[in-house]
C-alpha cells in the first residue's frame, strides 16, 4: 500500500500517515484531489505543481493561486487581490508590497501596529513612514508652543493625537494673553509658573482693576482743583 509502505511517493517530504494525502494506511495514493498543493495537478497552470509551485509552502495549503489571485484578503487591509489591492502589482505577486512601508506587512517603526488601517501613523497605503507625527503637534517630538514641554508631556495636550500643545481650559497655556499685559502663557508671562498656572495676572494687579484704584489715584488732584476754583469765585 503506497500509504503505508515507508516511502514518499509524492516527493513532498511526507511519509505514509504523515502525508495529508494519505487518509489511512489502505490509501493508494499519497496525493489527494481536494487538496491542491498535493493533488499532483498544476491548478493555476503556472507550469508548477504542488509543492514546486512557489505558492504552496506545505501540502495541506488550499489553493495554488498566489495571494494577489487567490479570492482573499491576505494582509487584511479590506482589500482583495489585484487590481483593487495596491499591493498587488500583477496577479501573480502578494498583497504586501515591499516598497511601500504601509502596506508590506512589517512593523517598521515597532509599535506593535502594522500598515494602514492597524498602525496609525499610516495616513494611507501610500504613506511613506510608519511613524506618526509628522504632522501631529503632540507627536512629533517638538516643543510647538515653546513652553519647555513637548507632545504628550506638555499638559496642553490633551491625548498623543490632540491637534495643539495649546489648551483652551489651561490660562497659562492657551495661547492668549489673558490679562492684556502682551505677553502669554509660560514661559512669556512672568505671572505664569508654569504652562498648568491658573492665572497669568499678580494678585495686586487683580486688587486693583477697575475704576476704584483709578480713581483713589485722581481724586486728591480733583479735591484741589475744586479748591482753587471755589477760592476764585469768593
């Protein structure tokens, strides 16, 4: 029985039970027909057969047709094979693609995220880096707002994807001169001991606004003047 007689008859460097060709020892062939890296049949007429067709790494491997032609979506991009799948050049290459970086199925900035669709810095498939912020002011590694602090350390912002180290809940760090004195924020306005401070104006200053302080200032001068015309009018 050629299942059970200690050769591999099928050169695909399995013998008897060990073939999934053979379904028992009483099988007459180490090649099975529903299996189409071992069926002995060039399925995808590429002039290879089973496990000399490039596409089949193991006998039990269900089609011959490689991934850019093979009705599924390989690399889980939503994708299918070629020409929807930009990874595929030709019908008769993967879906990765090796040029480029989102969309050649490695972690290339090794952030446990791979291509576009999984690894946020992928903008699209045609991105050409993994990494993210380049164009995210709390992820590209830049102290934008000039207050010592950059990207997710800076407490102006929000999260790693906000779109500015400025925030508007913080008085010190929100890009406005609060008190009107020209100067905002940390490190600019002296008020400010740091970009969380939660006011930019000193507290004399905050004593002293309004009309009272203004007119504790005029009023001896108006008491005079009222003097010196009351005096000329006697």
């Amino acid at each position: 029985m050629t299942c059970d007689d200690g050769a591999d008859n099928d050169g695909d460097g399995r013998v008897d039970s060990a073939d999934p060709g053979c379904s028992d020892a009483g099988d007459t062939s180490e090649q099975d027909p529903a299996l189409p890296c071992d069926d002995g049949v060039d399925n995808d007429a590429d002039g290879s057969t089973d496990l000399a067709d490039t596409e089949c790494t193991d006998p039990s491997d269900p089609t011959e047709d490689p991934e850019c032609d093979d009705g599924v979506d390989n690399d889980d991009d939503g994708l299918v094979d070629y020409p929807e799948d930009p990874g595929c050049t030709t019908p008769d290459t993967f879906e990765g693609n090796d040029a480029l970086v989102c969309l050649d199925g490695l972690d290339n900035d090794g952030d446990g995220m791979i291509d576009y669709g999984w690894d946020w810095g992928c903008e699209d498939y045609f991105d050409l880096s993994e990494e993210p912020g380049l164009d995210i002011p709390c992820l590209d590694g830049v102290d934008n707002d000039g207050d010592g602090l950059i990207d997710f350390d800076d407490p102006g912002c929000g999260w790693e994807l906000d779109a500015s180290e400025h925030s508007p809940w913080l008085i010190c760090d929100d890009g406005v001169d609060n008190d009107g004195d020209g100067l905002a924020d940390y490190p600019n306005d002296p008020q400010c001991t740091s970009p969380a401070g939660s006011r930019e104006a000193a507290a004399a200053a905050r004593v002293r606004c309004g009309l009272g302080f203004e007119l504790s200032v005029l009023l001896p001068a108006l008491i005079a003047l009222r003097r010196r015309r009351g005096a000329r009018l006697r």
